[in-house]
C-alpha cells in the first residue's frame, strides 16, 4: 500500500485512455465500473475509494469540490457526476430541478437499518427530533421515482442515503476565555469583542445568529429555520450592531478556515464542525466542543443519484450504497467525529473502546485514532457534549433553506456591506 | 528648450504608417480569427446565457423560472446596498490603482532602463513570477501566520520593542486587503508598462541630455508620454480584476467587507442565478464604461 | 548611455519590491518545517521534514500529484494558445479589421466578468449542448478566456510605436510575408513573448474560480487544494509550497549557469553563433 497515490493516478490515467479491462481477479471482471463520486472533501478519503476497489471492484473517483461547487454543479450539469454527496438542505433547491432520481428502497439492503432521523423524524429510541428548519426526514422521500415533489410520508424513493450528519455547537479556547461558557449568547458577548467569528454561508450562519438572538431574548422564532421576514430584519439588525461594535474577528467558510482562526488565536469563540475542533486539539492546542443550554445545530448530507445513471452504472451505484451502509465506512467515518446512517453495522467495525468513546460518551481506554492514523483522544479524554443520544437528542434546529431565503440573503449581503 | 515626445520624428514616421486600413486584408480576418472563436465560444454564448437568465424570473425553490422580468435589475439599482458595495469597490480600486501605478512605473523604469542586459531582465521577471507558483489557495491561507495576532510581523515589531500589543488592523482590514491586491497585481502594471519603455529608443533620451534637460524632464516630457500606451493597459488590467474581486476581499477581508463580485458569488452560492447574473451584468457594464472612459484618453491602439 | 539618477535608490526600491513578493513565500517555507504535530499557524511545534515525506506518501483527502500534472499540463497548453493567439492577433490589429473594437472590448469584458459566472456558464453551455467536460476541452477554454485578454493588450504593448520600416526593409528585398514574422519581427519582440507565455503560464497555473465548473470530472491543483480545505488540512500544503518555489529556483538557477556557460565558450571560440540572423 506505499504506492497508494501512484496507484491511483495509473488507474485514473488507464481510465481515462479507455483501457479499462485491467486484468484483476474482481468478481466484475468483465469490465470495470467508474463511479464519479462529486462532493466535498469532508468524506473523500481516498482510503474509501481504495477500499471500494478491493471489496467491489468499483473504481471510485472523486470530484472534491467546495460545497458551493458541488451544490452548482448538481444544478448545472448532472451528467458529470453519478453519485452526489451533497447536504440535506440544498435538495430542496436540488429536487425540484428534477436532475435527482429517487432510490428504490427495496434495493438497499440496509433500508431499515437506518437511523430514524432520516425516515422518521425520531431518534432510535423513538422520541421525536427537533424539526424547525429543513429536518432530513422532511426531504427524504420523493412521491414517485425521478419525482420533483417529496412526500409528506415515508415512500419506497428515497432521496438520499444518509452518509455523515453531526450536531454542531460552538468552539472555544478554553485557555483563553478562562471561565465556563454554557449559551449561544455568549458568541455577542462584549468580553469577546474583536474575537468572536461565525460561519459566512448565509443560510448556516444566520441559523446560529438565530441561537444567538433567541439566547439573549432579544427575538423569539416560531421557527428558527423558517423565519418571516420581521424575524430575519430583527436577526440582521443585531448582527448588524454587533459586527459594527468590532464583535466579529473574521467570518469564516471553509472548514480549514475555522481551524486556523482558533488554533492561531485569532479567535475565541465561534462555531464550529466536531472536526475542526479535533484538528485544533491535535495540535496541542485546548479547545472545546461546548455543549449549549440552548441545544445544537445539526446538519446532514447524503448521496443522492442523479438521473442520467442507468444500467451497469447503476448497478454499481446501489452495490456501493449497500457496501457504504455496511460498517466498513460507517466505522471509518464515525472516527471523523462525525456520526454515520446505520449505526449497528458499524459498530461491528469499532473497537469496544472506540464505540465507547464516539458513541456513548465513555472515557477513553486507549489512544484514540482518527480515520487516517492520528492520535484524537488520549485514555481518560471524553468526547465533548458526551455520547450520541445526548448530541442528537439536543438538536434544537436543522440547516435550512427558507421560504423568505430571497429576502433573506439581499438581508445578508446587506450585513455583510454594513 | 525641452522636447516633447509629440514633437519626435520616429512618433510621426509610425503614424504616417501606411498599412493600416479600416477594412485591412484577409490576413489580418484570419490572424485575429482564432482568438475571436475562443472568445465566441468561451465567453460570448456562456455570457448570452448569462444576460438571458438575468431575466428569468426565481423562487425559493423553484431556481430557475423561464420568464421576462426586469425585477432582477431594478433590484439591483433600487437597493441602497449596492451603492454602498460599489462605493467600496469603486474605492478599493481607486487606492490600489495608484498604489500599483507609482509602484509598478518606478519598477517597470528600473527593468528597463538600469537592467541593460536581456537575460538580467528576464531573470528579474522570473524571480517575480515564482511566487506566484504557489498556488493562491496556500499563499492566502499564510496571510494569517504573517500578519495575524500571532504573526511574523507582530512577533517582529513586538520583539524589536515597537509595540507592547499585537496591532490587530494588520489581518482582517481594508489595509490588508489593499496590501493583498498591491502584492498580487503590481505585476500586471509592471508588465506592460515594462513592454512599453523598452519600445523607447535610446537616442531620444540621449538627444534630450544633450539639449541640458534633466532626468525629471527627461522622465515627464520623454518616458512618460511615450509609456502611456503600457499605462493605460496596466491600468486596464488592475481596475478589471480589482472590480471582479471576491477572492481577496474576503479572505484578508475576514468575510466582513463587501465587494460587487462578493455579493455574486453570495447568490451563486445560493442557486440564486437570476440576480446574480443580473448583478454580473450591471458589473459589467459599470466596468466597461470605466475602461472606455479610460480608452478614450489613452489610444491603446494608435501606435500599432 | 550616461549613468542614471539614483541608481542605488532604484535597486532599493526593486529588492524591497522582491522581498514584498515573497513574504508569503517566507512564512510558507518556515511553516513547512512544522514539526509532526504542527498547524498551518504558529506557533511551531518542532521542526521536522515530516510534511515534506507526508507530500510524497499517500494523502487521504485529493490527489496532489494527479492535479499537479494536470495543472502543468493545461498550463503549457494554455501557454502556448496565449502567446501564440495573441501574437496573431496583433498581427491583425497592425493591419487593421472590421470589428477590431469589438473584439478588444470582448476581452476587457472578459477580463472583468467575475470567474464564477464565466465557469458557470460554460459548465452549463457544454451540459446544454451535451458535450461533456474535460480539462483540455471546456478547461482550455475556460482558461483561455483568462488569458488571452492579458496576451492581446501586452501584445498591444509590445507592438506600440513597432518601427514598420525593419518589415518594410524586408519585403523590399523580397522576402515574404511569413518571412518577414519569422525572421525579422519574432527575433526584435522574442524577449516581450517569453514574457507572454510566463504570464499565459502563470495565470492559467493558478487559476481557481474560472476552473470550478469548466474543468470536467478531474481537477486542477488549484481547485483541488481548495477542495481540500474542506477537511482537516495539513502543513503539507506548505511543504507543496516550498517545494514549487525551491525547484523553480534550481531550474532557473541551472538555465542562466548553462546559458552563461554556454556565453563564455562562445566568446573564446570567437563564435558568432547565437547571434541572430
């Protein structure tokens, strides 16, 4: 496996050329099939596709764009890719251009095997989830097969396979902030003035603008993620006075961005993905995913298949949903910090010790890994805001696209402006 | 008596060129064709597409509705925000335009003039086109370890004494942001303008010496008049990539400034294509009347 | 020529100019020795060539090395199509065509559109037409509409006040159109056209936004360090960097020795060759 890169670039280069019937004792023998798999880079690990190879025989190659990108390009040209790994909110921007075919759930193996979260709403032991803003369940199911319109109930087309989804909260230093930190308030709060940041991606950022605003009690939301027009003026008007007041460092949108702000110390409070947070620490840097009164934010992406995919191709798409739904993956990316769609396939593929410590929110046995090999966590370390249930169960609020989401980003780019 | 470029002979003799027609030969239609069918393909039909879906009408959730509607530009113009984003762009550009002019003149007269031999020149020009090898993407990320909180430049002038507190307007400042343009399009001033320098011929210089002018006179009656063609191309140059800038302005910006290609790419990001193309469009326009204004001081073309 | 005016003060100027150019590239290079638990921010945590072997072994997020040859590649295309392009194109402009200002304020506008919504067009403009993309198709283009306009006002530059005599000199003595370019204004305006193919280079090597919808399935070095971004990105990054900037150095380094090698053995042979014709 030294020659990994090299391997690859072959591959893609024999690929390219045509030459596609490699000799290989594949159970596919007779011809390989490409799978052109465009999203970000949050779940491109190359050890994935490497993988994919050596159980399917399915060439997977990435097109890791920017979530800007990838979003444009499902809208703009379908036919470059055959699976998209793209976040649940954006399908209701996505679905109705009709450039998604629904999956046929009868050919996943593992259907109903995944979290309820995404078919139902609820949390595996049956208490309901949060819905205010765009919940996955809600854009799930499609009422027919290449539909543009989704179900209101669970149906046999699902959108998307769920790949990661996570809880977000806010990020701090711990050694530079000094006391406890325990409400979204806190992110306006004048001890940080000049030292704070928050996410420029408008329809997230102005969800934790929103926390902020209804913390502080200076506006309530029937719901946070589907705001009238009076809730988005008074949510600007405060960031507004706010970002005038010096409260904000910088504004940040790449994932990398958020870890260079805090592990340089540019920043002290902002939010942040569970990652980042990780990134930050190992660096030997402190820094603390803090759990909020006020609950999280939560967000999930999937792999949805675009229309133009049929015959063998498609084939092979259904083959790799099953074998991503299988544990090898879930494992792999549950290691991320991130949780993945069917939990008891890949707790099979954890370690106890790991299950513990991602999962349940025990103490650390052992050095904890990360998917590619790095030390995370050192024996007695917990993971922040503690096991699964207590992550998901505190959602207060999805990622959202909303009805006002016009108004809403001429109201951002004013903010933005001011 | 000090001469003026206009009074010299080899300025008339280029004028009176007698090869030049309006109409010209069929040369000159199949010389310029290719780059016209680049252009055609490439930029013309994308940018149709463009002008036409800034027409179409859009909802939430429904991206892209075929229509005819003005609402996408009167958008634009009714709302006090795009005064004000054009106001900071149109003052980013002025700054960096002067910034870059001085800068790149006194660089571009220094390659052309002190530097007498050719492969010296090019290795200057190399020198200054290695940084630019490193991917964007990397250099914009290592503003933070140079000018931030915690950077080279506030360890330096902390360690030297200078300041006891990191001076914070260094990263995340309209001055970064104007430093980050004056770092990444000097370059673009001095290349032309270089081009054009190197077009003057020694001997007039010399002639001017020899008639007692002086170095300033030399430079404002002979160098510059005759350099103006590389200036107002630098100039071009500078004022097109500083009104389309997003990339800049939000990285050394921290997100917080806003700037016309910004508010774009906001509703790009968005799937809002309608009113960013019609924003696209209104850029556009703003921007071509800007470089005609320009053009017509300064013929580019009249000593071709 | 008499000695020039603050000679001392220009060569100041020029040298702090330099160093100005590459304070990024310092940080880059001191940040590449990050030790093995270091960030892409101070402080440093030891100093090791950790990144630099990371770089070369196997990277879990994008394809380096795949996007970096694919980034030379369609640079050394796009460098080729600029200079030449833009040198008949110049040709033309001194003869002069109908449309000549139409086509120059096509480029301006191309210069000015913002990338974004270039790319988006013609990622949507080949899905329209069913083409699909590809670097060296859509991608060439995209960055082709990047670098032409810079090619065609250089050439502008270039050609300004270009004494007609030297070509009228040579059709009087009989040589022919293609002649006349090939030996007598290609050897006066050689030095501005390396000058054009380092900018068509440059620019289309570091090109990001023009790329992101144009370029296929695939990616450019650019996009695909952007990309990576998107999750836990490393020092090597940095050692990329400092790899680019130290290798260009050597082959520069290497060119002028041979050239100036290559000079001296001239001279004592008391060759005329390379003199031009």
């Amino acid at each position: 496996m030294s020659t990994k890169p090299t391997r690859r670039s072959v591959l893609k280069g024999a690929a390219a050329l045509g030459t596609t019937a490699l000799a290989a004792p594949y159970v596919h023998a007779q011809e390989m099939v490409t799978l052109r798999l465009a999203g970000t880079g949050v779940n491109a690990y190359n050890e994935i596709a490497e993988k994919a190879m050596e159980d399917l025989g399915v060439m997977v190659e990435y097109t890791t764009l920017t979530s800007d990108d990838v979003v444009r390009r499902a809208v703009t040209q379908p036919t470059s890719f055959d699976l998209l790994d793209t976040e649940y909110w954006m399908l209701k921007k996505i679905i109705p251009t009709g450039n998604i075919l629904g999956m046929d759930t009868t050919r996943i193996k593992y259907f109903d095997q995944i979290v309820p979260i995404f078919t139902k709403g609820e949390l595996p032991d049956g208490t309901k989830i949060a819905d205010q803003g765009t919940a996955p369940y809600e854009v799930s199911f499609l009422e027919k097969q290449g539909g543009e319109d989704f179900a209101t109930e669970t149906t046999q087309f699902m959108t998307a396979i769920p790949t990661v989804y996570n809880a977000d909260t806010l990020g701090i230093r711990p050694d530079l902030i000094n006391r406890p930190i325990e409400s979204w308030a806190e992110l306006l709060n004048p001890e940080f003035a000049g030292k704070a940041s928050i996410l420029n991606i408008p329809s997230i950022g102005i969800m934790d603008a929103a926390m902020v605003a209804e913390s502080m009690g200076e506006v309530t939301y029937a719901d946070k993620g589907n705001m009238t027009r009076e809730e988005i003026d008074k949510t600007i008007a405060l960031m507004i006075e706010a970002k005038k007041a010096g409260q904000f460092r910088a504004f940040w949108k790449d994932f990398n961005e958020s870890v260079n702000l805090m592990a340089s110390g540019e920043v002290v409070i902002q939010s942040m993905w569970s990652p980042a947070v990780t990134a930050v620490k190992s660096q030997g840097i402190p820094c603390v995913y803090q759990p909020l009164k006020e609950g999280y934010r939560a967000w999930a992406a999937g792999l949805t298949l675009p229309t133009h995919v049929s015959g063998r191709t498609l084939d092979a798409a259904y083959e790799f949903i099953d074998w991503y739904l299988s544990g090898w993956v879930g494992a792999f990316l549950n290691r991320q910090g991130y949780y993945t769609a069917v939990l008891s396939t890949a707790e099979e593929y954890m370690s106890p010790a790991e299950w513990s410590y991602w999962m349940e929110g025990g103490a650390a046995t052992e050095p904890m890994l990360s998917p590619t090999g790095d030390v995370l966590a050192q024996p007695g370390d917990t993971r922040d805001g503690g096991s699964y249930w207590e992550r998901m169960g505190g959602v207060a609020c999805w990622n959202a696209v909303m009805d006002e989401d016009r108004y809403m980003v001429r109201k951002w780019n004013e903010f933005i402006a001011a | 008596m000090v001469m003026t470029a206009t009074d010299l002979p080899s300025t008339e003799a280029a004028a009176a060129k007698p090869r030049r027609s309006p109409v010209g030969n069929a040369y000159a239609y199949l010389q310029a064709l290719p780059m016209a069918l680049i252009f055609g393909v490439f930029f013309l039909i994308p940018i149709a597409l463009v002008v036409v879906v800034s027409f179409f009408d859009y909802q939430s959730f429904d991206i892209l509705i075929p229509d005819f509607v003005t609402f996408n530009y009167t958008d634009v113009f009714s709302s006090e925000v795009t005064y004000r984003t054009y106001l900071q762009t149109l003052t980013f550009c002025l700054i960096v335009w002067a910034i870059t002019l001085v800068l790149g003149f006194t660089i571009a007269h220094f390659l052309a003039f002190y530097i007498t031999s050719l492969p010296l020149q090019i290795v200057c020009f190399l020198i200054c086109t290695i940084p630019f090898w490193t991917s964007n993407v990397i250099r914009m990320v290592s503003w933070i370890p140079f000018l931030g909180r915690n950077g080279l430049v506030n360890q330096g002038l902390m360690g030297a004494g200078i300041t006891d507190e990191p001076i914070e307007w260094l990263l995340y400042s309209e001055f970064a942001v104007i430093l980050g343009y004056v770092h990444l399009y000097t370059l673009f001033m001095i290349v032309p303008i270089f081009n054009s320098m190197i077009r003057i011929d020694k001997s007039l210089i010399e002639a001017a010496k020899d008639q007692g002018a002086t170095s300033w006179q030399i430079l404002k009656n002979v160098v510059i008049p005759l350099s103006k063609p590389g200036i107002a191309i630098g100039s071009v140059f500078v004022l097109a990539i500083v009104m389309g800038d997003f990339i800049t302005v939000t990285v050394l910006g921290g997100g917080q400034i806003a700037s016309v290609a910004k508010t774009i790419q906001t509703e790009l990001s968005y799937l809002q294509f309608p009113p960013a193309a019609a924003n696209a469009v209104v850029l556009l326009g703003v921007s071509i009347l800007m470089i005609f204004a320009l053009l017509r001081i300064v013929d580019i073309r009249k000593e071709l | 020529m008499a000695k020039l005016p603050y000679r001392g003060l220009m060569i100041a100027i020029f040298i702090a100019f330099v160093l100005f150019l590459y304070t990024p590239i310092f940080t880059i290079i001191i940040l590449s020795f990050q030790g093995p638990d270091g960030g892409l921010t101070f402080p440093m945590r030891g100093v090791s060539l950790h990144w630099f072997a990371e770089l070369f072994g196997p990277q879990s997020i994008g394809d380096v090395w795949g996007a970096f040859y694919r980034s030379l590649s369609l640079g050394g295309l796009v460098m080729v199509f600029t200079v030449v392009l833009s040198l008949m194109a110049g040709l033309a402009y001194r003869r002069g065509f109908l449309g000549s200002t139409a086509l120059l304020y096509v480029a301006i506008a191309s210069l000015i559109m913002p990338s974004v919504v270039v790319s988006l067009g013609i990622g949507a403009g080949f899905e329209l037409a069913g083409v699909q993309r590809h670097w060296s198709t859509s991608g060439l283009g995209a960055h082709l509409t990047w670098t032409l306009p810079f090619g065609l006002l250089i050439i502008f530059a270039v050609f300004n006040r270009f004494d007609p005599a030297f070509e009228e000199a040579a059709r009087d003595q009989g040589a022919t159109g293609w002649q006349t370019i090939r030996y007598v204004v290609l050897p006066i305006i050689a030095p501005s056209l390396i000058g054009i193919a380092l900018f068509g280079f440059t620019l289309s090597y570091d090109e990001l936004a023009r790329s992101s919808q144009a370029i296929g399935a695939v990616n450019t070095l650019p996009i695909e360090l952007q990309a990576m971004q998107t999750n836990a990105t490393t020092p090597i990054i940095y050692a990329l960097g400092t790899l680019t900037t130290g290798l260009s150095f050597l082959v520069i380094g290497i060119t002028v020795g041979a050239a100036m090698l290559i000079r001296r053995q001239q001279q004592r042979q008391g060759s005329d060759a390379g003199k031009g014709v």
